[in-house]
C-alpha cells in the first residue's frame, strides 16, 4: 500500500485486492477465467453502447479492440488449459488487482 501525506493526513493512494488465489481443477480454472473475461468484455460493451447512445458516430474502436483482445485472451486461456488437463495437471491462479491514484 503507497501512501501519500496530505496537511498531515495519510491519504492511501494505491490499494491491492486479491481477487482469485487458488489451486482449481482445469474445469473450475475454465469457468473461473472465463467469467473474470466476461465480465471486463461485457464492462467494454457498455461502454460503447453508451458512447453510441445519441451519436451513432462515436469513436468506438478502443472498446472494440478491447473486446477482440479479451476474446482472443480467452482461447489463449482455453487453449492453455486444455494442456493441463491432457497432462493431468491442475491450474493455480493468483489474480491481484492493483488500484491506484493517477493524475488527471
């Protein structure tokens, strides 16, 4: 945790969760993987619809190329995962989110 002082006070200005940490069957890591990617692909889409909501010539194409990223990402993870399970392994997942203060 970085902290920053303020007049005196500590503001905390970068924070770590750890989201996912864990040994998972290759079926449990699938789902589990696929449901985190999900998730930032459906945030994505969101986020272009609201940008087209009134001006259907809104600059899009970052939430696109982020979504086509985050499929690809996914048959990287399938694929991945699929050689585990051939080999008979399990999969270990240590997934930390990093948040911190960024100037605007």
């Amino acid at each position: 945790m970085s902290l920053e002082t303020k007049e005196n006070t500590l503001v905390k200005t970068k924070q770590e969760v750890q989201l996912v940490e864990g040994q998972f069957s290759c079926s449990e890591a699938s789902h589990v993987i696929n449901e985190l990617i999900n998730e930032k692909i459906n945030f994505h889409k969101l986020q272009r619809l609201s940008l087209c909501e009134g001006n259907e010539n809104a600059d899009t194409h970052y939430a696109t190329n982020r979504i086509a990223e985050l499929e690809n990402e996914k048959l990287i993870a399938k694929s991945y995962i699929d050689k585990a399970r051939k080999e008979g392994y399990d999969v270990f997942i240590d997934g930390v989110l990093e948040i911190r203060f960024v100037k605007k």
